[in-house]
C-alpha cells in the first residue's frame, strides 16, 4: 500500500482582486522527502507557502493531513497539526542571542522565572543535532553570518518538532559557501523524517537536495518532476513556458490522422508525460506496390530539444522509406543520421556526455499480397504478434543496438501475418514504470492483448492502456511519453492481383496490354483502360529493350491501381528530359504525367 502524503493539496486557488495569484494547484508531500516548489517572480510560490502555513487563507480548494480533511485557515491550527514555516527574510531581532532568539514567545519558565540553564541545554542540543555550529549562543544575531542567521531561523521552527517544514527561499542573499552550510541542513532534516517544501529560483540547489519540484507557471501547476530522472533543461523548460512550445512543436510534428488504408486497420495512442512533451513519435506510410510501412519511435528526454529531434528523425524516415529499403537497411541510414547529429552537438556545445541523443526505433513493412511483415528494430522494446485464433506473442526480431552507435548492422526478420492477424508497436513508457520493471509490464501487455484480441484495433488500444497505465483513466499524465500503434492484416484478395510474364519479345507488348484490358474490364476499370495500356507500353518496351532476364508484369486493385513492371536489370530508370529535336527519351516523362506516382525499387 502505497504511503499516504502529510499534507495533500487539491485545486486550491486564491484571487487577490482581479489578480489570480493561484489556480487549482495540486501538491503533494511525504515525510523525508524534500518538494521543491519553482518558477519566475510571480508564479505564486511565496502565496502557495502563505496558504499551507495558514498565513492566508485560499479560496477554493482542499487540503488532507494525513488523509484527513483538515482547514488551513488559522496559523495557530497549522501549527498544532505539526507544520512549521520559515518565511522569505525572516524577521529577526538581531539585538537578541541566539537563545532569546530561539525561545521568543515560547520561553522556558521554571517556579515564574526563566529557565536560562533549560533553554541554553535545549538549544545546544537543536543546534547540534543541525550540525549547525554557532561557538557563542550569547552572541547578538547581529554578530553571526547570513548562513548562520538562516539556520537560527530554520531551528527556530523546528523547537516544537513540526513533521512539515516549509522553507520559503531560504538561500536567497546568500554565497555559494553559505547556500552549501543551508542545503546540508536540509538535507539532514530530509534524512530525520521530516517532510519539506522548498521554495528556490535556483534550479541547482534544487537538484541538490529535492527528490520532487513542483513548477508553477502563472499561479498553475506546469510540471511535476521526479530529480532522479528530469533533466534542468526539462525543468527550466516547464518555469519559462518552453515546455508549451515543445508540446506545441511536438504536436505539429506527429501525425493528426493515419491513413485509411484497404488492407490494414489501423488505430493508435499518444499520451505525452508528466515532465512534459518528449520525443515519442510514430507514423504509417503508404509505400510502393501496395505496402505500408509502420515505424515507432522513441526520443530520451523531453523539451524542445526531444520534440527537435523527433522531427528530425521522422522526416528522414518519411524520406527514406521511399527508397523501399528493407528495414534493417532503413534503420542503417537512421543510425548515421542520429551519428552525425551527435557529431554536430559535440562540435556546436561541450560535447558532453548529456549531449549525446539516445533514440531506439522499430520499422516494420505490411506486404498485403505476400500477406508478410518484414521487422528490424534498434534497441527498441520488442513487437507483439497476435494471431487470428487470440494467441499474442512477442516477435523473435534480434534488438539491434540504439541509434547512434554506428558500426553495427540491424537484422530483417520476416514474418507470415495472415488475414485476421494484427501485431502492436509501442514504446518503452506503456511497459516500464520506476515501481514496475518491464519484464513485469511486458507480462501485462501480453495478458492484455490476449484478453481483447477479439477487439478492433481502436479498442484494443484503449484495453491496453486501461491494463498498464490506469492512472490515464482517472486523467493523470504516465511518467513517460507513450506511443502505441495496433495494427490488424487484412490482405489484398488473390482475384485483385492479376500477374502476367512478358517474353522478350516486342510482339509480345500488344497481348500484355489486351490482358490487362481484360483484366480491367473484370475490375470494372473499363475508364483507366487506355491510360493502362500507354504506361504498359512505355515500361514494357523500356525493360525488352534495356534489361536481360525474365520481365513480369503485375496489376493490383488496391486502394489505387498499380502497375508494375519487374525485369532483372540492376540499374533504375529515369526520367530524361529530351530535347526538341530527339527522337526518344520521352517515355518514363510520359509514364510520370500519366499516373498519379511512378518510381523504382530493387527486388
């Protein structure tokens, strides 16, 4: 059962005036943990701070202690529930001791005196389970340090053993040898138990010591980030608004839509992480000769640089995915491209080790006539095959190293993917979680699948996440980006393939094109029959001409008609343009204005 937080604070807001200084914040902190609170002037930090100690009272909202309802209206009542603040520039008399100044208002009193022996005891003993040391606690605050000043204070709070204290820019002023005296302190009170909120506009003290930082951006929440895994750059990203950006680029860089295709169905998920938009990206592309390639991919990090870099690598991908490569082939181009990014951030910057992209990635192409999914993957989490009769598991594609790595080659696997069959693609945040290791998320996913495999691909997406990542359901963002593609086989029919093998013979033109007329007719594509025939001619002609070995000829009734003409020759024609006064050269220009897409591939 997972630990209930100390103080719990839910959609609290405060108004002064027109201003809106907090709207519907949520924090939460545990005992021994430290929760930095950031952001620009302005943000409402100090208000937040203000609100918890009771010094002003919110608007709306709610607070639990423990689990329990309880009303911060009244310092008095925030006290007695164990909560202690120390205050942006706490007021001090600097005329007074360090005891007097400890005790003020709360003196020890022994028979209606002073109790001058117990108050010095009891403040040796505070100070010193601080490790703060302050030689003379007879000395006036006038004679110490600002670092001792500060630490007076934060004793002071703690006289009473409050189990929350709230700290409120408790390094402003202050030097990096007297910040460092303070961060210590906090650090020891975090590993006595107590919980903390610190309030800091310095991002590396807060790296420091917090294991949360809460942003505030305009009286809002803009990010919770564990410090164990957020990187400054994201932080700083969610304080100036350059996460929005980054979410905004991000969006404009994913695909809106799939596209609707006869021989696959297709749906997908995209749910951006709680330190903000990252560099989870997928696609599905219309290839040649009615193929479909489906490629996820996965980003570290998040910010604008992520969201950056994911564009950068789903344009190349676009690109490449023209040049029908095999997949493994792909991935190889990929890889030099991630290379030479890192080549240019370690010429551009430090060329440290953070500079360094990390990106995995997995391409896979749907051949809906051999009914095959041909699969490589680069250091990506593996892809998950469901047959038609509910059986789900993973797919046998060799992993690959990450991109970036250079030098090693990434594997094709081909696998049969009969009609009714589907396969899912997805990144490593739907399987991994800091309190769930993947292998046990990995177990999940499978069960899921195999408990919807009857499901369409749209539903089974939303199984899915429902199964490992609940929290979406009740509106709460996963702790990393999430990517999911699903995908169901359904391929083309044998009567919408018509194949034909052409002797080298140019006689043989004339037969090849009434063939696929009557093929035409059969279709009911009566209306692209006289464009048909000059294409086939064109090509026909081209390849008994030009090329060796035998020539086939293909037709598909896909979601467009293609026409395809196989021959053995190793080089790719092209388009010339002739000149006025040449006699040839103007076939593939006329195959290219005559058909909606022409190109060449290797088989």
């Amino acid at each position: 059962m997972a630990e209930s937080p100390l103080l719990s604070l839910r959609g609290v807001s405060k108004r002064f005036g027109a201003v809106r200084a907090l709207v519907d914040v949520d924090l939460d902190v545990k005992a021994g943990q430290v929760v930095a609170v950031v952001g620009e002037s302005g943000a409402g930090k100090s208000t937040l701070i203000r609100l918890m100690a009771g010094v002003q009272a919110p608007d709306t909202g709610t607070a639990l202690w423990d689990g329990r309802p309880v009303d911060l209206r009244r310092p008095r009542e925030v006290r007695r529930l164990g909560v202690a603040a120390v205050h942006q520039d706490p007021e001090l008399c600097l005329n007074l001791d360090v005891i007097s100044q400890l005790f003020l208002g709360r003196e020890l009193r022994r028979f209606g005196l002073l109790n001058e022996v117990a108050m010095e005891q009891k403040a040796r003993g505070l100070l010193d389970s601080l490790n703060v040391r302050i030689p003379n606690l007879r000395a006036p605050l006038a004679a110490l340090t600002a670092a001792e000043r500060q630490s007076v204070a934060i004793a002071m709070a703690l006289i009473d053993d409050p189990a929350l204290l709230l700290l409120d820019e408790p390094t402003a002023g202050l030097d990096p040898e007297q910040s460092s005296l303070v961060l210590d302190l906090v650090g020891r009170l975090r590993r006595n138990g107590r919980g903390i909120v610190l309030v800091s506009h310095n991002i590396d003290d807060v790296l420091e010591v917090a294991d949360r930082v809460a942003v505030l951006r305009l009286g809002r929440n803009a990010g919770v980030f564990e410090t164990r895994y957020a990187s400054q750059e994201q932080i700083v990203s969610a304080v100036t608004g350059n996460q929005i950006l980054a979410a905004a680029l991000q969006r404009s860089l994913l695909p809106r839509d799939l596209p609707k295709l006869e021989t696959l169905e297709t749906a997908f998920r995209y749910l951006p992480a709680q330190a903000g938009a990252g560099g989870d990206w997928f696609d599905v592309i219309p290839l040649s000769g009615a193929r479909i390639a489906l490629v996820v991919g996965d980003v570290v990090g998040h910010g604008l640089s992520a969201a950056a870099t994911m564009g950068r690598l789903r344009t190349a991908v676009h690109n490449v995915s023209y040049l029908n490569l095999p997949p493994g082939e792909l991935l190889a181009h990929l890889d030099d491209l991630v290379s030479r990014l890192d080549e240019e951030r370690g010429t551009a910057g430090s060329g440290s080790q953070n500079d360094i992209i990390g990106a995995s990635c997995i391409y896979a192409v749907y051949d809906p006539v051999a009914r095959q999914l041909a699969v490589a993957r680069a250091g990506h989490v593996p892809p998950v095959v469901v047959h038609p009769d509910g059986r789900a598991e993973f797919a046998d594609v060799p992993a690959g190293p990450p991109l970036g790595l250079g030098g090693m080659p990434f594997e094709t696997v081909e696998l049969p993917l009969p009609d009714g069959a589907g396969f899912l693609l997805y990144t490593d945040g739907l399987v991994e979680r800091r309190d769930r290791d993947i292998d046990t998320g990995l177990d999940r996913l499978l069960l899921a699948v195999r408990q919807d495999h009857n499901a369409s691909p749209d539903r089974l997406c939303d199984a899915v996440i429902s199964a490992l990542l609940p929290g979406d359901a009740a509106g709460e963002p996963p702790e990393d980006d999430v990517a999911l593609l699903v995908a169901r086989a359904n391929g083309l029919p044998d009567d919408q393939v018509a194949c034909f093998d052409v002797p080298a013979d140019p006689a043989a033109v004339a037969e090849i094109r009434a063939a696929a007329t009557r093929r035409l007719h059969h279709w009911m594509l009566d209306d692209l029959s006289f464009t048909t025939e000059l294409i086939l001619s064109e090509l026909i002609t081209n390849a008994i001409r030009y090329a060796d070995g035998p020539i086939t000829v293909r037709l598909l009734r896909a979601r467009s008609l293609v026409c395809e003409v196989a021959d053995a020759s190793s080089t790719s024609p092209h388009v010339r343009y002739a000149a006025t006064t040449d006699e040839g050269g103007r076939g593939l220009f006329l195959v290219a204005h005559l058909s909606e897409r022409w190109g060449t591939r290797y088989t």
